[in-house]
C-alpha cells in the first residue's frame, strides 16, 4: 500500500466573485507565501496552484523563482525550502492526476468551504482518515468567495467550515488553510488532554 500523504490545492478558476459569478481569481503574493510556509510546517508534501490564465501563472513563477533559484534562494533558504512545495497546475484534473503518479493511486480529494454543507466531512473524520495511512488526500481551498460550484460536486467530500465564535465568517485562505492543517496534523501539546 503506498504511503499516505496530505497535498493541497490553491484553486483560482473555477471560483465564485460575490454574485454568485464563476470567475478567475488573481494569483496574490501573500498567499502563495504564507500557505507555502504553512504547507512545509506541517508536511504537506505538495501545495498545487490552479489557475488556467497564463499572466497569472508567470506571475506564480516569478515569486517561487524568485525564492527558490533566484537571489531569495541564498538570501532566506527557509522560504526557498517552503516556496519549493509550489506546483503549477492548469486544472484540478491535472492536480489529481500529479498525486495519483506521485503516490501511485488516485488521492481522496477534499473541498474546503466557508458555507455549512449538509454532508461534511468532521475535522475529526479526516484526521483520522490522513494518521490511518490507507489513502492520500488532496485538500482543496477556492480564492476569491470561494469554489464555483462545478467544481464542489466534482470532489469526493466537503470538509466542514471552520468557525469562529461570531457571525462573522470571512477568514482569508491563508489563515484557514493554518488552522485546517493543524487541526488535521498537528501535534497536541503534552499534558493538554487533546
């Protein structure tokens, strides 16, 4: 049986602007920084970036470059080691596809999403599914307001959202991205109960 291993997928088409509207979303900075870092804190073996715009994708080669064989590289080689997990991918298909070859069958691809969902997955369930070893799974974020629909029923299982303790709801992907990955792999402080 091959190794289980958890990859992540940062997806700008198909996503949804705030009217519902499927769009292609802009490629930032930030998040390819700081879910790189995250990615590499917490073992995530590759961190996909889907966008099918070619502007865009130069874009995410110019920053990764940058960090991983350009003057970053030498300059910070923690970030180069982060920003190394990126992957450019065109689709999500074409990510699939690089984790089945990757780690020899198709992974359990999992959507993230801020809405309530009548059939999600518990943190708890994918935790386990992920320490298990039985099967990769490629945990998917959407930009802009989030994964257009096409793509949501195309995934194996939603994950439930992440909430806080308000009724606001609008983290950015990076920072839930962290809080998913720590809640599905991290390591509970000793003496914590957890």
């Amino acid at each position: 049986m091959p190794k289980s291993e958890l990859y992540m997928a940062l997806v700008h088409f198909p996503v949804v602007n705030k009217n519902g509207e499927t769009i292609a979303s802009a490629v930032t900075n930030l998040d390819l920084h700081d879910m790189a870092r995250s990615c590499r804190t917490y073992g995530v073996r590759r961190l996909f970036v889907i966008t099918p715009l070619e502007d865009q994708k130069r874009l995410v080669q110019r920053i990764a470059g940058h960090w991983t064989s350009g003057v970053g590289a030498t300059h910070n080689p923690d970030r180069k080691e982060a920003l190394s997990l990126i992957h450019l991918c065109h689709d999500m298909a074409e990510a699939v596809q690089c984790v089945a070859e990757e780690g020899g069958q198709r992974p359990l691809v999992v959507a993230t999403t801020a809405r309530l969902h009548a059939e999600a997955m518990s943190h708890e369930t994918l935790r386990d599914i992920l320490a298990g070893g039985q099967q990769s799974c490629l945990l998917v974020f959407g930009t802009a307001w989030g994964l257009a629909d096409s793509l949501m029923t195309s995934v194996d299982r939603v994950l439930e959202p992440v909430l806080g303790n308000t009724v606001y709801n609008h983290l950015s992907v990076r920072s839930a991205a962290a809080i998913l990955l720590d809640r599905l792999t991290g390591k509970p402080l000793k003496g914590s109960g957890i």
